[in-house]
C-alpha cells in the first residue's frame, strides 16, 4: 500500500495491548468458571486466538470461543451468521474485534448473542476510534484514539510475527 500512513502500533506493543486485555478480562471475570470469546471475522479471531492463549496461562477458567461472520459495510443489513464451541445460555461471554467506530458492527454481531441469553456480555476492541453513533463501548480496550472522521484505523495481521495497526 502506498498511500500516506502512521504505525499507530508496532508487533510488540500489539502483543503487549493484548497482554493486558487478557489480564483485564481475567480481573473482569475471575470468579467465572467458563468464558465464551467470540471473534468477529476475520480480525476479530485473531485477537481471540492470542487471548485464549494468554488466558489459559494466567488463569483456570474453561475457555471456548465463537466466532461472527458478517459484511461490515451492509451493518444491519448484512446477514449474521454466529458458530459456537458450546451453547451461550447462562455464560459468560465476550465479543472480540479489532477496531471500534461507530459501533453498528458490534451491535449487529450483539444481537445473536444476546438471542441465546447469556449471564454475562463483554466486548473487547485492540482499538477504539471514539466515533459513537450506536450505545456500544468497549469494556476492554487496548488502545483509545480520537481521531477525524476522515481517518481511517486498519489492523494488519498478515503475517503473526509481524502485525501494526496503522492510521490513513
């Protein structure tokens, strides 16, 4: 890509944000038995793949993970498809993507979520933009940023060695 672009984060602050969202969630969620991480496609996995990782050394609770396929660009529009390791009923759950804007993602990848009527929903995001126009938050949050509207935030993963969340 040769457009103009900032490293917002490099590889190793990337894998430190996630350190201590995982340290977060465990604080959040210590007295659970099980956790339930779902990734919105396909980024949102990603994250969910390193947090598993890191929480199943730092702590004891069972974890399963889930994952949400949807067309960000339809939002509400797009069809929902969620897949599961086990059922969400009476669980503990977080939804996981990489960046938060507006929120309309996140809120469409909530309501079949919320269908299945868990104890408990979390949302966790590497990077919030800031830039509500739905009532989603982030709970866990790696990274905070105002930014224009006309900017633009992207994760790059392409290579797990080696993955920056860049500003254009």
């Amino acid at each position: 890509m040769q457009e103009n672009r900032t490293i917002l984060l490099d590889h190793n602050q990337i894998e430190r944000k996630i350190q201590r969202m995982a340290w977060q969630l465990f604080e959040n969620n210590h007295l659970a038995k099980k956790m339930v991480l779902i990734g919105i496609a396909d980024n949102g996995m990603y994250i969910v793949e390193r947090l598993c990782d890191i929480l199943s050394k730092i702590s004891n609770i069972e974890l399963s993970k889930g994952r949400i396929d949807l067309d960000k660009k339809l939002g509400f529009d797009s069809e929902v498809s969620l897949q599961s390791e086990v059922s969400l009923e009476g669980e503990t759950v977080v939804v996981v993507d990489d960046v938060l804007n507006s929120g309309k993602t996140m809120f469409a990848s909530l309501m079949p979520v919320i269908q299945q009527k868990p104890s408990k929903i979390q949302t966790a995001v590497l990077a919030d933009r800031n830039h509500k126009t739905f009532p989603v938050k982030g709970d866990v949050v790696g990274i905070s940023l105002a930014t224009t509207l006309q900017e633009h935030i992207w994760f790059n993963f392409s290579d797990k060695n080696d993955s920056y969340i860049y500003l254009t």
